[in-house]
C-alpha cells in the first residue's frame, strides 16, 4: 500500500488521458496533483481504506484507480462514455498489475440512471464532476445521485456563492452536512480550435459531504 502522497501521485500519473475529449461531457483532466490532495485527505479521514469506493464519472479512472492503491476494498467506475471506458479497461490490468490486485467493476450508465448503485450506503464516492457550463444543473445531479448512494463524498465544483447556497439547501433536505477541504484554480486544458488559451484556470472548491441523519 502507498505511504507517501508523492508516491500515489506517481500512481495517478499513470493514468491515461482522454482518448478523444467530449466537451458536451466537460471532459477535463484532474491533475495527479489535485487528485492526490483529496484522496491522501479522504485516506487520512478513513473514507478509503477497507472501504467501497463509487467515482461517478470516473473518466479513465484517475480517482479509481489511486483509491485501489490506497488500499480500497472494491471500487466501481461509473460513466456514460464507452469509449473512456474502453480506454480504463484496456489499462486497468496493466495498472494493477503494477499497483495492487483488488476488484473493481465497470458500470456504463448515466450517473442520474445508476439505479444498481441505490442499495450502496456505507460507502465514498470520490468525483469530479461536470462544472455545469455545458449542461446546466449536471454538477447538482451528480450531487444529488452521490448522495443516493453512499454516505460520505468527496467532490469538486466550480466556485460561487451562490451554488454554495444551492448545496448547503441540498443537504438540509437530504440530510447531509458538508464542510469546505480547500479552495483551488483549477486548470482545463483546452482542446476545441476556437479555445484561445491553451490552459484556463477556473475557480473550484473541494468539499467533503457526510450523511447527519
């Protein structure tokens, strides 16, 4: 099991790009480094170790594949996009090979229509999901669909007062509490030919959410 944060960077470094970026689907790289911030965070808090760990969205499997090297029981990566799934399930063997065998399982499905998940409790879910510029209200839904799941949630979302308002809402009706882990720039590595800029920095919050009731 990895015992240092710059080690399971190194691990998540690992993991491949997107094979062919979907910007419908806000398909936006997290940084090994900011990936590495908040699994080492949920590790520390005890969220990950021996537990049942969702990535709604997983993408190619960088939150996935650093909670198995952090000693996760089982994970389960969830998204809608076959062909990132294909790509994670043509390196998942060859990464655990070089990390450490557990089981993972692979689920196509839209997070709000992931109906096999709903019987999940004591559980993390660790994502990144869309920010909503591109979908409205996709950053909400995936919220919404992780609380249905599991208990505990590790999650970014692209910074405002007024979508902390929309959170702190959601969980009193849900009956969640959430607290603030850290604010950072987040970079998106453009990739359309209109982009002008080949990285933009967006304001994002890291939060961590827990059932109360």
């Amino acid at each position: 099991m990895v015992i240092r944060k710059k080690h399971l960077e190194r691990v998540l470094e690992l993991t491949p790009n997107f094979p062919n970026p979907k910007i419908e689907l806000e398909q936006y790289v997290t940084p090994s480094s900011i990936a590495a911030d908040i699994l080492w965070y949920a590790f520390m808090l005890g969220d990950i170790k021996d537990k049942v760990v969702v990535d709604l969205g997983c993408g190619t499997g960088r939150f996935s594949l650093g909670a198995l090297t952090l000693g996760a029981k089982y994970v389960i990566c969830v998204d809608i996009d076959y062909e990132v799934l294909n790509t994670l399930n043509s390196k998942v063997n060859e990464l655990l090979n070089e990390i450490i065998v557990k089981p993972i399982d692979i689920l196509a499905s839209d997070v709000r229509e992931a109906l096999a998940l709903r019987s999940l409790t004591e559980c993390t879910v660790i994502m990144n999901p869309p920010f909503g510029v591109q979908s409205k209200g996709a950053d909400m839904d995936f919220l919404e669909a992780a609380m249905d799941i599991c208990s505990t949630i590790y999650s970014i979302h692209k910074y405002s007062e007024g979508l902390m308002q929309v959170i702190n809402n959601l969980c009193r009706v849900k009956g969640f509490k959430y607290h603030v882990i850290s604010h950072i720039d987040f970079p998106i590595r453009w990739f359309l030919p209109k982009h002008r800029k080949s990285i933009y920095y967006v304001k994002a919050v890291v939060i961590r959410l827990k059932r109360s009731r």
